[in-house]
C-alpha cells in the first residue's frame, strides 16, 4: 500500500458567491469523512480546501491507495435454523455463507457463541480493504448529492446528458500523488486538466501532482485556490489602503466573504466620488457601495463616512486608471440615484404617509399596515405608561414607525427601514425621542443587535414584537421544525432580551394579554396570550443556555412558568448559590419525595392549613415551627428579591426534615392525621418552591 497525497478538483462555471464558502467547506470535509469512514484515510491525514469562483477542490495527505484488511466476524444465523434436526447444514446456512463469499464449510472459521438471546453460528474472515477508486468514486457521488446547494441548476452536457449541480461542471481533476484516478461525477471522467485565470494565466494546465497543485495554479495559472489565503491577502491589501489614507473601514466582514468568492487573483485599488453626496444619509452610501457594487466604503476615526472607496479588482496592472475611473464612473450614478430619492422622499413628511399604508397589506387576516400601526400605537403607550416613560412619545413614534416603508429609498434599499424614518423624523422637526424609537423599533433584529436605548423606543419596540407574536400565532401560522417565515422565533427572543437584558420590570403574561386586546375578538384565537407564553418560555429556555446557565438550573426556574421574565436571571444566580450549599443535594431530594407523595396522595380532604393539635410526633411538630418561623423571613426576601438570602435561610429547614421523614410516617391508617401530615408538606413545599422549583435540582 502507498501513502500520498490525493487532489480532488471540480471546475465549474461561476458559483454564487454567498454561497462558495459553505459549499466549498462542505465539498471538502464530505469527502474528507466518506475517505476516512472507507477506511483510505486515517485520523491523523489533514486536509485542505480550495474554493475559488469557478472550482471546488480538496487536497488531502496521507491517502492510502487501498483501505487494509479487516478482520471481521459477522452473526450468520442462530444455530436453531443453521442445523436441521441430525445436526446437518440447512439449505439456509449454504445461502447464507454463499452471500458471504464462503460457499463452504470451514469449520475453523464458523463458532458457536451466544448473542444474548439464542446460541448462533459466527463467521470469522478477512474483508479485504476497499481500492482507493472505489473508496473515492463513492465518497464523489456522496458529497456532490449533499452539498448545501442554494438553488440546483438542471443543465445538458455536450453528450446530450441531464445533469443538476449549482452551476455547470466543465472539469474533474482527480490524482493521487502524480496518478490520475480514474472516477466520474456530474457526466465527467476526471483527468488532470484545469484552469487559469480567465485573462491573466495559461487558460489550461496540466496539473503535475497533488502536492504542488495550489503553489503550480498560481505560478501558470495566476489564481489563488485557497479561499483562506485569498480572503487574507484582500483583508491585508484593504487595510494597507485604508492606512494610507489614514481612515477606517467600515464594518466589512460579511462584504470580504463575498468579494473574496468574486476574484481569483485579488488586488486593492481606492476610487474617490463629491462630497456632494455625503449630504444624504451615510447609511444610504454605505449600503449602495456595498450591496450594489462590492466596494469598501472608508470612514474616519469618528465613524463618518469619507468621499472614498476600496475596489477589490481580479486584474493586475499597473495602469489602473480606467478600471478606477470606470467604478467610479458606476457608484456615481447609484449616489446620484440615493440622493434624488432622499430629496424627493423629504417632500412629504412621514405624517403624510400615513393614509398609503391603508393599501399595503399587513397579512389578508389581519389587515393592512395601517391598521396594524393603530394597534401597536396603542399598545406601546400603554407599555410606555407602565415603564414610566412619556406615552405620548410612544404613540407618536408607534404611529410614523412604518411610515418609511412607502419612501423610495426604502423600495431601493429595503434593509434601511426604520433608518431611513429616523433621518425622515427628524427632517420633519419631530421630537428627538420619536425620531430614535423610529429607528430603535426594530431592535434588536438578531442575535447580539443592540437593544433600544431609551424606555420610549423599547415600549415601540416590545408593541410591534408582540403585535407580530400575537397576530401570527394567533391565526394559526405556528413556527415549525426550521420553518419560521414571519421571523417568531426572532421576535419572541427580541421581547425576551429587552425584558432580561434591560432589566424592564414587566409582565410577560400580561403584555401579551394586552396585545391580544387591540386585536378584534374572532380574528385572532383567544388562547393566544397562553399559548405564546409557553411558546415564549422554550425560547427562553435556549437563551438561557447560551449564556451559559445548567439545563437543571433553567429548569428549576422556568418550570414554574415565570411571567416577570426580569427575575429570571437573579432567580438564577440564586440557585447557582443554593447548589453550593452542602445541604442543597438533601433538600433537592427531600422536595422531590414531597412532590412524588402529594401527588400520590388520593386525599382531598385535607385542611388548608396543618393544625398543630393534629401532631402527636415531635418531628412533625419540630418540622411545623421551623416552617412557621421561616415562612414570613422567606416571604419578605422573596418579596424583596433577595432570592439568594431567601435559598440561604431555607437551608435551616434540612434538619427538620430529615428527622420528619426519618420519624415519622405521613401515610398513616388515620385519616385526620394523615390529611394534616399532607397539609403540613404542602405548606413545605410551597416555602420552599417560592423561588425556584428546587426538586429539579436532584439527581
């Protein structure tokens, strides 16, 4: 067996550049794993990926050119049907080894042995290793069907044949160390021909070997195969640029990703276009650079945006002047159309729009826009009065909050509503106020987005949430499995951090109940409010988990279906505490075994208070004077959320109750003392649990 390196490379038209990491991650390691799994790879091989606009190519070291010999041992049949009855083999058996490639009896490789239900026959043998074509032709045909394709194209090759892939394939380079493997995929046959740079490499080239692929493609072939390494050298030329002008980029991860999926052979180029234009909204710039033309806007220390851009380029040369000049050529026209939007849309004020909303249709269930912005506009003055901010504010900024979905810009650049509102708020001459919760309302708008800053824009921000929550959920349109169209799951984490991470001392129950009440009674179910809660609370449970708290802690706390989703988080931390505690584990116990017997118990006449005339035991009446004593100091820290004290002093309690339980018997042939002895743990459980559930706690 010989040990190389293999290169698998797949040459394509252009691929979509959102999607070329992911694919290529994928194209990689899914041929990495069906190797390794056919036993051609071993734990320790490496491998690389390659991702370029037109390829997708994995080189991996220490391939095998054919998997070793494996010793295996497989259940051929129980001996009840291998045998007849003198003891000779059945016609099953003969099949069975046939099937096997050992059409005769061995008897050194078939034992007897138990299989934990019946005596079997086994047979032992040596599975030859699978040939490294073999092994790759299946991994190919594995990977390719599995790769996260966005959007399959059906195309026909020159011999007529149908084939689907994300783009058309041209080429299949397939060798090990400098051999060719003889494999197919797509309707190709893999040979050693690829690619160069469209304008600047040899067009085709005969890869010599597997190793020397990546650093032979760039030296004739002018391209940068590693994704890696491409996108490092964009980072790097973008930031020299940037220096050299003494500004900033801004933020442009998402954008390097992209841009490094366009070019084969970067380099960095700057354009400038008037200052003019820095009188629209730099939003608006930024974003048509961006998503527009792939450009890297550029910004000083302070985060204001300069009249100049970075221009990733897949051409060399060293006059660049009329491949700047024609970039800037393009942006100026796409500023000038983002300036002769934000000038016509300042025309009309934002209160003037109102009535187009009464077209836009909201959801044909629950009616249009502006029927949706009454509602939230009531519900967030109300949120806005319990949060003791101006409810008047709120309103006003709850009224004009979609108002800028009927702007130009925001037709062109749907990505800068709210944005756009602020801007078109405040050239209106409304309150500062509005103009931010205009913009704030749509916080945050995914995971780790900033919340809105004051308590106006989080009461516009929580009404138009919750109006989402409770108007889709409440027709029916319930998330599932990754199914999420109108974003659920997104807002009911949105309402969830702004009350934890606020804190907003708020009812979750009761805002949701409010919500439902803007809503006419047959349009929406009337279990809603519930139902949402619940919905609600499995969220919370996932985020609670991503900050990093035990799934038995959450559980303690959000089992009990908490509405004052603020106090989650100190709930928490409280019982973080009690777990420290050496008699937490007892008391766990202990309160799971008072749950497991009340729940038991069939007796529905007990008092609702224990009688202390009742208790003939001293345990008991030992267990009945801790609780009298505790239950107000407990009940006054609770009130005061001092949940960390109130699980301390609970801990006094073990003593009681390991005597109680150890003394006495609750389950007694009296019925009157047994109903007391119940009374009496519920009036336990019931102390102990004001905080958290703590029988969750034991194991």
């Amino acid at each position: 067996m010989s040990e190389k390196s293999l290169l698998v490379e797949l040459v394509t038209e252009e691929l979509p550049p959102k999607a070329l990491a992911a694919i290529g991650d994928a194209f990689a390691s899914r041929i990495m794993e069906a190797l390794r799994k056919r036993g051609v790879t071993g734990d320790e091989a490496g491998a690389q990926m390659f991702a370029t606009p037109r390829r997708l190519a994995v080189r991996i070291d220490r391939v095998l050119d054919r998997a070793p010999d494996q010793p295996k041992r497989d259940k051929v049949l129980p001996v009840s049907v291998a045998f007849d009855a003198e003891g000779r083999p059945s016609q099953a058996l003969r099949k069975k080894l046939g099937a096997l490639g050992a059409p005769d009896l061995d008897p050194e490789r078939l034992e007897r042995a138990h299989d934990g239900k019946q005596e079997s026959l086994f047979y032992s043998y040596v599975a030859p290793g699978m040939a490294l074509q073999q092994a790759l032709q299946e991994a190919l045909a594995e990977s390719v069907a599995q790769l996260p394709i966005p959007k399959v194209m059906r195309y026909q090759r020159p011999d007529g044949e149908d084939v689907q892939f994300v783009r058309p394939a041209h080429r299949l380079v397939a060798l090990h160390g400098d051999e060719v493997l003889p494999v197919g995929v797509l309707g190709l046959s893999a040979g050693r021909e690829t690619l160069g740079h469209r304008f600047m490499g040899k067009a085709r080239i005969e890869v010599r070997s597997a190793d020397g692929y990546a650093e032979q493609l760039e030296r004739e072939g002018a391209v940068v195969a590693s994704f890696a390494a491409r996108r490092e050298a964009i980072r790097a030329g973008l930031q020299r640029a940037a220096e050299a002008f003494q500004a900033h980029l801004a933020e442009h991860e998402a954008l390097l990703d992209e841009v490094t999926a366009l070019v084969e052979q970067p380099v960095v180029y700057s354009g400038e276009f008037d200052p003019a234009f820095l009188a629209v909204p730099q939003e608006c710039l930024i974003l048509s650079m961006k998503q527009h033309q792939k450009y890297f806007p550029l910004t000083d220390a302070a985060g204001k945006l300069l009249p100049r851009f970075l221009i990733v380029s897949n051409l060399h040369t060293d006059d660049p002047s009329s491949i700047v000049q024609g970039n800037e050529r393009v942006l100026r026209a796409r500023l000038a159309d983002a300036k002769f939007f934000f000038d016509q849309d300042r025309r009309l004020p934002l209160a003037g729009r109102l009535e187009r909303l009464g077209a836009v249709v909201y959801h044909n269930k629950l009616g249009s826009q502006l029927e949706r912005i009454h509602r939230i506009a009531k519900l967030a003055g109300e949120i806005a009065g319990l949060l003791g901010a101006d409810a008047g504010l709120a309103e006003r900024a709850a009224r004009l909050a979609k108002a800028d979905l009927v702007t130009d810009m925001v037709g062109e650049f749907p990505e800068l509503q709210g944005i756009m509102g602020m801007h078109y708020a405040r050239h209106d001459g409304e309150p500062e106020a509005v103009a931010r919760a205009i913009e704030a309302h749509y916080h945050p708008r995914f995971a780790n987005d900033t919340l809105p800053e004051d308590n106006v824009g989080s009461a516009v921000a929580l009404a138009d949430k919750l109006d989402t929550l409770v108007g889709i959920y409440g027709i029916g349109l319930v998330p599932t499995g990754d199914k999420d169209p109108f974003g659920l799951r997104r807002a009911a984490l949105g309402v969830l951090r702004m009350l934890v991470e606020g804190p907003l001392p708020l009812d979750l129950v009761d805002l949701l109940r409010r919500a439902r009440a803007t809503f006419p009674d047959e349009s929406v179910s009337q279990s809603v409010a519930l139902d949402l809660h619940g919905f609600m609370l499995e969220r919370l449970r996932h985020y609670l988990r991503e900050r990093g708290f035990e799934t038995t802690t959450i559980d303690a706390v959000v089992s009990q279906n908490p509405s004052r989703i603020d106090l989650v988080i100190p709930r928490l931390n409280a019982v973080r505490a009690f777990q420290e505690l050496p008699e937490a584990a007892s008391l766990a116990a202990a309160n799971k075994r008072i749950r497991n017997i009340l729940r038991k118990a069939e007796d529905t006449g007990s008092p609702s208070h224990p009688d202390v005339a009742l208790m003939p035991e001293a345990a008991e009446k030992a267990l009945f004077s801790v609780v009298q004593a505790l239950e107000p100091e407990v009940g006054s820290l609770v009130h005061n959320e001092d949940y960390t004290e109130a699980l301390k002093r609970l801990a006094g309690v073990r003593a009681a109750v390991d005597t109680f339980f150890d003394e006495v018997m609750v389950m007694t042939d009296e019925p009157l003392i047994r109903a007391n002895r119940l009374a009496l743990l519920a009036l336990l459980e019931r102390l102990m649990n004001q905080v958290a559930d703590i029988s969750r706690l034991a194991v």
